[in-house]
C-alpha cells in the first residue's frame, strides 16, 4: 500500500528533522573550533607592529619538557594525586613585536602574555593575562621584564618563565599575529564594542600603523558609543594603551574584544564558521600538536569561558622605575600573588609554593624596594 499524505509527512520531517540535527552538531563542532582559535589568537590584540606572510600552514616546534622548569614540586603532587592541578590543560599565549617572520621565533619581546587553563572535566577555560612589564626571572636567573624572556630564547624560554616564576605545570604554547586577529573580525562581519571619547582619538592612530604593515585601507571611527568595528579598527583597539589605566586597561579592551569575537561566532553560519576557522589556522606558530586539538573536539558542548584576571593581581601590585630597567610592573609579593593564582585557576585555596618561589619573591623585593620607597 502507497503511504498516504501524512505519512509521507511525517517522514519528510524526520528526514529534514535528521539532516537539521546533522548540521546543528556540525555547526556546534565549528563554534567550539572558534573559541579555541579565540583563545589562541588572543595573544595578537596586545601586538605592536607585525609582518605577515602567505598562509603557509602551521608552524610548529616540539618543546622538551625537561627544559620548560615545572618545578618538582608540582609534578611529585601530580604524579601522588594530591595536587590540585590535575584535570586541567594549561597552554600559555604570547604575542610579540616581531616585523618579520623569523621574529616569531625568537628576538622579538612578547607583548602579550597569557595563560588559558582548561578544566577538562568540567569545560571551564580561565585566562589570565600576565602583564608583559611584570618584574619576574626570566629564566636565567637575571631580573628584567617578563616580556624579554621570549626575546632571548623564544617560546622555550618564555614557557620556562611562567613555570618558574607561577608555580606552572605549561608544557604547550601558540603565538599568533595581528594579521589573523583582523580576518577573524572581518570574517565574522565585525564585532560591537562600547568606545568612549577618550579612546577614540587613539584607536584611530593606531589603525595607521596597523594598515601600513597590512598593506590595507582602514576606516576612521568618527564617533564614539557602542558600535560595529572591522578588523583594523578592532585591532587599533585592543592595542590603545594613553587612556587611563594603561596596559591594565589594555589588557581589559582585549577580553572585550575576544567576548565579542566569540559573540559573533555563536551566531554565524556553518559556512562562514568554516571559512574563518581555515584561514586562521595558517597563520599559528605552536605547539600544540593537530590531535589534541582534535582530542578537544570530541567533548565540544562543554567549553565555556568563564573568567579572566590579570597577573600580579590588582591588589598586590605596583609600578615602578627599576633604573636602567625602566618602569616594571611589580608584584609586591610574588609569593601571595602565586597562591592567588592557583586560587583562580584551580580553586586551590590552601596552596602553599614552591621554595623557588620563595626565593624569587624575596630576590624581587631587594630588587625594587629602593625605587619603589622614592615613590612613596
């Protein structure tokens, strides 16, 4: 017997109620795919100037972890099962001044440091961004600005300076340029960020530089208020650091723009969360190796940024003029700003650090109490 009206119906629509289905997981597959690439082009936004190549595919380097300085302390606990740390996958993110590419290896300071730690039980991402003037050890027992760590041993080195100095278990890093920041934003159509009067002589200064390096035009913003921005302007955004604040505020423009990347993700098509996804993926130097990412995408629902913090913490913190070092960013204890931060990052509230840490908080404050005294 020939299935009646109804029933052709009725199978029409579980038909297309499958292929919808289909397509919603591939979609949801794509979007998790842009918040990982979010959270690997974030260390772009804090970029000065940036030379960029034809896509080539993804640079890669395999670090050694014997090199990178987890602290022992930290992988005994992990390995008895009494650290708080386990779960989680800690990737650090660097942006750096380089003009071409070599500099992205080395011999370029990286302007923007960030770490993303991932509960991969629960999909909670924390990032934190580790301000590129903070006072620390740089991994060679010399004391200067964290940011000229990657300057003198790149990636590696720079790795080893988070673990040493945070009490970090990194193993895994990406550095990415500005040139992806700004065709994700334009990939998505823009984002909408709030620009007040005082950043918007600056962010137009800067989109000048900007579009100079990419060979591109750029659009002045003419007024301010909430408002969609393209690539180059959201880019000048993120980079404008003569407002009040400076690059604490800085580093706050950034998160902005990532939550309106993401913003924008979540309501783009199949096609075009494809396209972005694979132009930005070219332009990485990493890392992390093409399985584990594809690891991340079997439990895609699940992920979500959920909180983000600055590093020393606001509270226990200043800023100095360390002579021939220039003005630093300085933890006033970096041994309470570490417990902070395994707080943050891993609910660990009772954390005790390392005796290496000790050591460098105590290295820090003979270092800079006399400038910070003729400040006082």
């Amino acid at each position: 017997m020939a299935p009646n009206s109804n029933q052709r119906d009725t199978a029409a629509q579980r038909k297309m109620t499958a292929r919808q289905r289909q397509a919603k997981k591939r979609r949801k597959i794509i979007i998790f795919a842009i918040e990982i690439i979010v959270i690997l082009i974030m260390v772009a936004v804090l970029l000065l100037v940036m030379g960029h190549t034809e896509n080539e595919g993804p640079k890669r380097v395999e670090l050694k972890e014997e090199e990178l300085a987890i602290p022992e302390e930290i992988q005994q606990a992990k390995e008895e099962g009494e650290s708080h740390m386990t779960g989680y996958m800690n990737i650090a993110l660097f942006g750096v001044d380089a003009t071409k590419e070599s500099q992205l290896y080395k011999n370029s300071r990286s302007d923007s440091i960030m770490i993303a730690s991932i509960n991969m039980d629960t999909g909670d991402i924390k990032l934190c961004s580790v301000y590129r003037d903070t006072y620390l050890n740089i991994g060679t027992d010399s004391y200067q600005k964290c940011n000229s760590a990657y300057s003198f041993g790149g990636a590696e080195q720079a790795v080893k300076m988070l673990n040493m100095n945070l009490d970090m278990d990194i193993t895994n890093f990406v550095t990415v340029g500005y040139k992806g920041l700004s065709e994700v934003i334009d990939g998505l159509g823009g984002i909408y960020i709030d620009v007040d009067e005082a950043e918007l002589e600056h962010i137009n200064n800067y989109q000048i530089g900007i579009a100079e390096v990419l060979k591109c035009d750029y659009q002045a913003v003419t007024t301010p208020g909430y408002q969609l921005l393209n690539g180059v302007q959201a880019t000048a955004y993120c980079r404008i650091r003569y407002t009040k604040g400076d690059d604490f505020m800085r580093a706050t423009r950034q998160r902005e723009v990532i939550k309106g990347i993401e913003e924008q993700a979540k309501q783009a098509d199949f096609a075009t969360l494809s396209k972005v996804f694979n132009e930005v993926i070219d332009d990485v130097y990493t890392s992390v190796d093409e399985a584990d990412i594809l690891e991340l995408l079997k439990n895609i629902a699940k992920y979500n940024i959920v909180e983000e913090a600055g590093f020393p913490n606001d509270t226990m913190r200043t800023v100095a003029n360390i002579g021939a070092k220039g003005s630093s960013v300085i933890p006033m204890d970096l041994e309470s700003n570490v417990v902070w931060l395994h707080q943050f990052f891993f609910d660990d509230a009772d954390y005790t650090v390392t005796d290496s840490v000790r050591e460098y908080s105590q290295q820090i404050k003979a270092d800079t109490t006399p400038y910070i005294e003729r400040i006082n």
